[in-house]
C-alpha cells in the first residue's frame, strides 16, 4: 500500500527554499581618538564569572549523578 505523498505548507516550502541568512560577524570597537586604552568591560567579568560557576555546577552534578549510578550498577551485579 503506498502512502498518499501530501504537499507541503507554504510555509514550509518557503523556508527550505530560502538559505539561511548569517549575520556578519561585529567588528571590534575602534579605539579612542586620545589614545587612552578602553576600560574592561565589567558586565563581561561578570557574565564569565556566572557562566564558569555555572558550569562548575552542572559539571559537578552529572558526576555525582554518574557516580550513583556507577554504584547502584556495581550493587546490582554483586548481588
């Protein structure tokens, strides 16, 4: 029995024949004109610092998640 080929949405069609569209990658800031360096910017510091913490977190609780795991599979098989 074959199946009954259905066409597609409009929109659907439309979104697989146009390509997708990048955004040109920013371009850093131009440098003052007195020649004074840029200060760091404080919200990046910041928004690294919760990003790492973060990460610490997740890391740290898939390991704890393995590790029980781990052990619940080693209690099972010395049964």
């Amino acid at each position: 029995m074959q199946p009954e080929p259905r066409p597609l949405p409009d929109s659907l069609t439309r979104l697989l024949a146009v390509p997708e569209r990048r955004p040109l990658p920013s371009r850093p800031a131009p440098a003052r004109k007195d020649g004074a360096p840029r200060a760091p910017d404080q919200r990046s510091a910041h928004a690294a610092l919760e990003t790492a913490i973060l990460r610490g977190f997740v890391v740290s609780l898939s390991a704890l998640v393995w590790l029980a795991v781990l052990a619940l599979s080693v209690r099972h098989i010395a049964r």
